[in-house]
C-alpha cells in the first residue's frame, strides 16, 4: 500500500475499530451499580478482563459489513456536488474487499 493511499488508509483505520469493538467486552451495567466505593476492586489489574476472540469468519463478516455500508452510503449519494465523496466510498470498498479476495489480486 503507498504511503500516500488516502482511501485505503482511511477503510483500514476505520474496519481496524469495528474489530476493535467487536473484541471488547460488554459493560454488565447491572453489575456497576449500587457498588460502594469500598467494595470496589482494587490492586493491579483487578478490573482486567480478557477481550473477546473473534474468529475468521466473523473477521471476513465484519469487513464485509464495513465494505457494504460504503457501498450502500455511496450509492444513496446521486448529487453532483457528492461524487467526490461517493467515489471515494467506492474505493475504500474497492480495498476491503481485496483484502478477503486473498493473496496476489491487488
């Protein structure tokens, strides 16, 4: 990828937070409240808790997801005045998918 890739860099940061988002644990909010300051864990890593795996295939989903939603925003965009920005969506798509086409199709 060049250094200079604006669309690809900017698919891959935003596909790199919705794994990101997916790996994270949920909040369990009824376990958070109604807890007095002084039964609340303490000590190094006392809150720590191992982020969720996803597995290939939710990988290949969520950036298929990420690929569809630029696809479907880009379409929806008809006006003149946002070709730009449709183009654009089409090639950040255009590199997600490349991605899961696998090895040697760039």
């Amino acid at each position: 990828m060049r250094a200079g890739d604006k669309a690809a860099v900017s698919a891959l940061r935003a596909t790199l937070a919705a794994l990101d988002n997916a790996e994270a644990v949920p909040v369990d909010e009824a376990g958070l409240r109604g807890v007095a300051l002084e039964h609340a864990p303490v000590g190094v890593g006392a809150t720590e808790v191992a982020r969720r795996e996803v597995s290939e295939r939710g990988v290949e989903d969520i950036v298929r997801a990420e690929a569809a939603e630029r696809l479907e925003v880009a379409a929806r965009l008809t006006a003149p005045a946002h070709a730009g920005r449709a183009a654009r969506l089409r090639a950040e798509a255009a590199v997600l998918l490349r991605f899961l086409d696998g090895p040697g199709t760039e």
